[in-house]
C-alpha cells in the first residue's frame, strides 16, 4: 500500500494544501474567536525577521517609530467621509467598558489614519516641523467574514507608515519611494518573490486616498495577492483634521499626506509562492535558520562532531541549529524540517563521521551529496546565495510564463479564470470592463506601463491592466 502524503498535493487541493501546511509547518493555528489566529514560534521567526529588515529600510527612509492608542473614537472615522464608508463593514465597536456604557463608542484600530491625523494637527505648526515621517508597529482588527491563516484574518499584524508634507511632490515622491525603495526591493531581495509594482484603480484604491500603489504577486495556483501598499492621501484628511502649518511665506496652507502597510500577510505569500507538495521553501536571506546539523544515531561521537560543525557554521556567520534529539527517529525529524523549509540540512551518521563528510541536502532545489567536512564554511555561503536566486529566478518564470497579452475582455476573462494572468490596455477594459470582470470574480490587480513602469495616472497613453483572480 503506498504511503499517504504528509500534504495534500498542490495539484489535487492547493487550499487545502496551504491549510496542511500551516499546520504541519507549524506556523500558526486558529485562534478561539472565528477569524483570529495564534502565531505559533516558527512562524513569528519569519515575522521577526522580515521586521528587522523592514524597520530598517523604514528608518533609512527617514521614518521613526511611534506607537497610538488601539482603541479610536467613532467620531474620528467619521470625519473623513469615503474613510468611514470603506471601513464601515470591517469595524469592531466598544460599547461597553468598566461594566458601563461609554459616553461614546470606541472603534478597535482598523488602521490609523484618523488618529494620527489628530496628533498631526498638534504637532504641525511650521514648515520646520515638515516632512513628519512615523511609523508604527501594531495590530489592527478587521472584522473578516470569510478568514484565513495569513491571508485574512480579524486580528493581524502589521507596519504602518504615515507622513506629512509642505506640497504635494513631496507627497508623491515619498509614496513612491516607500513602494519602490522599502517594499519592492525587500519583497525581492529579501523574500524571493517577483512582483508587480504598479497603481490600483479608483475601484480599488485606498478609502480617503487620491492614489494607490500596490505590490501583486502571483502565488503558485496562479491566483494574485497584494502583498503592501502605499496611498497619496492628497489633503483629504488634512481638511478633515485641519493639519495645517505656517510656510515660509507665511501663509497657512494644508499640509499633503502619505500612508503605507504591509503585513504577516506575507507570511502566507510566502507559502503559497514559494512551497511544494514536501513543504515551506524558506530563502536564505529570510530564514530563521538557514542550517540545520542533524544527528543520525545517538553515537557519542556523532554528537560531539554534529554540536562542534554546528559551532563552526555560526562563527562563519550562517544562523545554524542543531538537532541531536536522537531519541526521535531520524527520519520524522528530516521530514519535519523540510516541511519548515530550512534551506539546508547537513546530516551526519557514523559512517560520515568516519569518511570525513557529511551529506548536504539542499531544500530548494532539491538533491543531496556529501561534502568534506572542513569545506562546508566555504561552500555553504555560496549554496545559500544559489537557492536564493534560484526562488526569485522561479517566481518571475511561473508569472511570466502564467501572464497572457490579450485585447478583449473576453480574453481578459477566460485567462484569469484558467488560472492565470491578463494584460490588457486600460484603454480598452476601462471602468466598463472592470465591472463586467468583477462579475466572475476577476478583479484589475494594477495598472502599470507598457514597459513595466507605474503610470503617472490612471489614463496614462499606453497604460495596461493587469487583472487576475486574487485572495
């Protein structure tokens, strides 16, 4: 009898492939009250790390970090008309606080606009105190009525950056930055994944903005996923909050704002972009642990040497763990850790330990053979670059491949309903076609240039739609 896979195959339930994995991974579980969930270690891991590496791009584009209140008066929302409409279905509500009924509702932070705004307003005098550039690190509560792990979820974490600015230029341009600078350049260096920059119909953009840039990523069934975004707000929620200030001329003037997310969200793009049937395929330059050292037999001798190569590799600067817990079998222990997506496992037995090798298998590509032992410090750095590029070589390939040129919506439709990827000229599609899309649950994912670029506008000459079924 053959032996039961450890996941769904991808090819046979890809949903239900992802909800195995998340489990088997051990990335997170559900949590108590429907739509929450439970980050399990491993998977704040990666959340720790694309943090650290985030926060950093954040800080080097001269944003700080602050933190405001979770709970946010209802009058706040409703200052900001089209803000209060799009949040409206999402929002948690206290009613009651201390046994008694508050003097007025509170909202639960779906995002930050309106409160920050309210301290923008106090802080913002002069065009000295201009660009204002926070960031926070929180969570946010949108009530989800169809969650899932990662993807959407009431409760998830998230950064959001909010800035002000003496003109609309400098609104612009630092929107842009963050899109381009921060998001595009992580998401691929970082976590491997080919995306597509480009700017979200009026449909689809931002509640209270004037412009949306967006981060889409295919996912391995062929299905879009925004993974971050970054909206001009113009003056919308500076007439809203009067946040004004004195310029150099001094006249007052209202200041021109920007706002920009990305959450655990990524995560489950990670998952589903980068995982097969055996599990997680974690790239290097994220993975919590790139190596694992593992003993095969609970032989003294392996131990010592699995625990002192394991020393070796952290002092060359691998983040490296070692698995000696030879009382579980070897086997189950390999499989978990290809299921976690470790990029490389190195596994020592007796017989390696006597050869002077041990057995490198590599994760991403897949395969095993030995290596001498004292050449792993060498050869390790330039295996974890390899598979690196390998994933974002992969990811780009499966989009391009998956991405058909068409003319009509027809076209438009049949292809994203296949399971892939449409380009159109918006020319064509327009708001008209949007809407006949949108009744086979196909959406415009972006707008963006003939030669890849983000347009300046939305009737931009030459402007594409790339439209897609999405999660």
């Amino acid at each position: 009898m053959a032996k039961a896979p450890v996941l769904t195959p991808q090819a046979e339930d890809f949903p239900r492939w992802y909800q195995d994995l998340i489990n088997k991974a051990e990335l997170a579980d559900n949590g108590p009250v429907r739509g929450t969930m439970v980050i399990r270690p491993y998977g704040y891991g990666l959340w720790e790390r694309m943090q650290q590496d985030m926060d950093r791009r954040i800080k080097e584009a001269g944003a700080q970090n602050a933190y405001f209140p979770l709970f946010i008066p209802q009058s706040y929302l409703t200052r900001e008309a089209e803000h209060v409409e799009g949040f409206a279905p999402e929002l948690a509500v206290v009613t009651h606080g201390g046994g008694k009924e508050l003097e007025e509702p509170v909202v639960v932070r779906p995002t930050s606009e309106t409160i920050i705004n309210e301290y923008f307003s106090k802080w913002v005098q002069s065009y000295r105190d201009l660009p204002l550039l926070i960031n926070q690190w929180a969570n946010v509560v949108r009530w989800e009525m169809r969650p899932r792990l990662f993807l959407r979820t009431s409760e998830f974490l998230w950064q959001e950056g909010h800035t002000a600015h003496a003109t609309y230029e400098e609104a612009r341009d630092y929107a842009a930055r963050i899109h381009r600078r921060v998001y595009g350049d992580f998401m691929e260096d970082v976590l491997a994944m080919d995306v597509v920059l480009g700017r979200k119909t009026a449909k689809e953009r931002f509640a209270g903005a004037i412009n949306t840039l967006t981060l889409e990523g295919m996912m391995g069934d062929g299905k879009a996923l925004q993974l971050g975004t970054s909206h001009e707000l113009g003056q919308n929620f500076a007439k809203a909050f009067n946040t004004q200030y004195l310029s150099r001329d001094g006249k007052q003037e209202r200041v021109w704002q920007t706002s920009w997310g990305s959450t655990t969200r990524m995560i489950g793009a990670l998952v589903m972009m980068h995982g097969d049937d055996d599990g997680l395929r974690v790239p290097p330059r994220l993975a919590p642990v790139q190596v694992v050292v593992l003993a095969i037999k609970g032989d003294d001798a392996v131990i010592a040497a699995v625990r002192e190569i394991g020393d070796r590799l952290a002092a060359a600067g691998l983040r490296v763990q070692v698995d000696d817990r030879t009382d579980t079998p070897f086997g189950r222990r390999a499989v978990d850790w290809e299921l976690k997506g470790v990029p490389v496992r190195i596994e020592i037995g007796p017989k390696d330990l006597a050869g002077g090798t041990a057995m490198v298998a590599r994760r991403i590509p897949g395969g095993k053979e030995p290596v001498r032992t004292e050449a792993l410090e060498t050869l390790l750095p330039k295996i974890l670059e390899d598979d690196q590029a390998l994933l974002l070589r992969q990811s780009r390939e499966r989009r391009e491949a998956r991405t058909s040129d068409v003319t009509t919506i027809e076209e438009a439709a049949e292809a994203a309903v296949a399971g892939g990827w449409a380009r159109i000229p918006w020319a064509v599609l327009g708001e008209e076609g949007e809407a006949k899309l949108a009744e086979q649950s196909v959406t415009v994912r972006c707008l963006v240039g003939e030669d890849g670029s983000v347009p300046g506008s939305d009737d931009a000459p030459g402007t594409l739609a790339v439209v897609a079924r999405s999660y």
